[in-house]
C-alpha cells in the first residue's frame, strides 16, 4: 500500500529508502533495528577476543602501521559495539515510541504490530538462550566430576532468584494498576520493580567475584565453567537490557506519558522482562541445580 508525500517526509533520515512502500499498520521502515543487531553481533566478536587474550597477548598491526596489544583491541571492540547496541536501542524506543507520542499525543499507532514485533522477537531470544542450552546438555551427558566446583546453589543465588520473581510480580501489578487508572501506584511499582532488577544484577556481579577471585572458578576452567558464565552472562546481559528499558518507562512515568488507554511501551517491556524472569528459573534448574546431581 502506498503512502502520501507527506507520510513520507515525516519519516526523516532514519528510514529506510523505499518507505514509501511499507505496509501500514506494520510500524515504520528504520534503521535502527539494522544498528542494534550488528552492535550485538559484535559483542560476542568482543568477548571472544577478550577471552582469546586472556591466554596470549599478540601484538596486531592498524592499517597505519601502529601496533596495539589484542587486550587493548578487544576492548576496543566491545567497548565499541556495547556503544552501538545502546545507541541503536535509544533510536529504536525513540522513534518508535517517544516521538510519535510527542508528534500525535499517543503511541497507540500500530501498537498491536508492536506487541506482535516483541513476540517474534523473543522468538529468536529463545533460539539464542537454547543453543546455549543445547551446548550445556551435550557436555553434561558426559561423565565428569564436580569436585572442584564451587558451591554454586548458595543463599546468595536462592536471595537473587526471589528478588527477580519479586520483580515479575511488582512489575505485574504496576502495569495492573496503571490499566485501572491509578497512576502513583503504577509509578510506585515501576520504581520498585527497576530497583529490584539493579540489586539483581548487583548480586550476580557478586557472585561472580566470589567465584572468580575467592574460589578461583574462571571461564577458563573447562567445558562446564564456559557454559556457565556464558549461560549466566548472557542472561545477566539481557537483564541489564531489561533494567535500562524499565528505566526509560520509568522516567517516562514520571513525565505522565501513560494513561489506563496508552501503554504499549509498558507492554512490550514487561513481556521481555517477564520473559527473563522465566529463563533464570529455569538456568538455575538446569544449571545450579543439575550441577549438583
């Protein structure tokens, strides 16, 4: 289906060229998309690279014939794409929420392919999350010893999982009570949820000082210590994405920019955060937990 000229101005530089033969109904051709994926692409370039150097540190030559250590270049590279990935997310919820809301008032245009755009990509959230699942039970259905591990099912792990379930459920009621039209205690909820996924991520980097440095279980210790940093770092990096994106509802809360009748950020959000939530539980069946059986 076409689109008017002036459909088509008010789509600005970060569209894609043929917008004008984008469907209505189904968003709005962008960039920005395109920008988040190869900032995450290149995360795991970065961390590979930061492991890699780990055990050597060759020394690599720029096309101006400097010469930098891979330490110093892996840094670069995941300092470099975790910038691109925020800098693609911030277009992203910009242009597909707080724009339109400050142009027209509302963000209720097209909220249903909104959702169903959050919905396919979880899809492929749970493809990522189950190739590392996939590595994990390969591994584990061999034989080998958990002797030298760590006592991986502690309280600490037990305290976080409560918090993040806690989470689930302040966020839960939040968006409950924002549909019912009590805005303080939508504000009170969000800001209680936000806080308890920042003590989360908290713990986890705690818990992976006290492996590291106390008991010396580095992801460099065989096939079971790099699935589970990976396992568990992937999962803390999607929480972190889930803080910072509760965090942009949140100020947008304050600013009064949701009613009972306009909440669709507010929905696609809780689906990835509820979504999270579900995938710790069931890392630490599979991974806390099955390490010790």
């Amino acid at each position: 289906m076409g689109m008017s000229t002036a459909d088509s101005e008010d789509h600005g530089e970060h569209h894609l060229p043929a917008v004008e033969d984008w469907p209505r109904g189904f968003g709005e051709a962008s960039w920005w998309p395109f920008v988040t994926a190869v900032g995450g692409a290149l995360i795991y370039i970065g961390l590979a690279l930061v492991i890699w150097s780990q055990s050597s540190n060759p020394t690599l030559t720029t096309l101006g014939g400097r010469a930098i250590t891979l330490r110093v270049a892996a840094g670069g590279v995941l300092s470099a794409s975790v910038l691109l990935l925020l800098g693609g997310i911030y277009g992203w919820l910009y242009h597909a929420f707080v724009a339109n809301y400050w142009e027209h008032g509302t963000e209720q245009r097209g909220s249903s392919s909104l959702r169903f755009g959050m919905v396919l990509f979880l899809g492929s959230e749970i493809a990522t999350f189950g190739a590392g699942f996939v590595y994990y039970f390969f591994i584990r259905s061999g034989a080998w010893s958990t002797d030298a591990f760590p006592e991986l099912l502690g309280s600490l792990v037990v305290i976080n999982t409560a918090i993040l379930l806690a989470s689930s459920v302040t966020l839960h009621f939040a968006h409950v009570a924002l549909r019912n039209g009590n805005r303080r205690r939508f504000v009170r909820l969000l800001g209680v949820t936000l806080l308890l996924g920042i003590v989360f991520i908290g713990g986890q980097a705690y818990e992976y000082y006290e492996f590291i440095v106390h008991e010396g279980f580095t992801i460099q210790g065989g096939a079971f210590n790099s699935a589970f940093y990976g396992l568990t770092g992937l999962h803390g990096a999607h929480v972190s994405l889930g803080a910072l994106l509760l965090g942009i509802v949140f100020v947008r809360s304050l600013m009064g920019q949701y009613t009972e009748d306009r909440h669709t950020s507010v929905s696609t959000v809780s689906m990835y955060w509820h979504f999270v939530d579900l995938v710790w539980v069931f890392l630490v069946v599979s991974l806390y937990l099955g390490a010790e059986l």
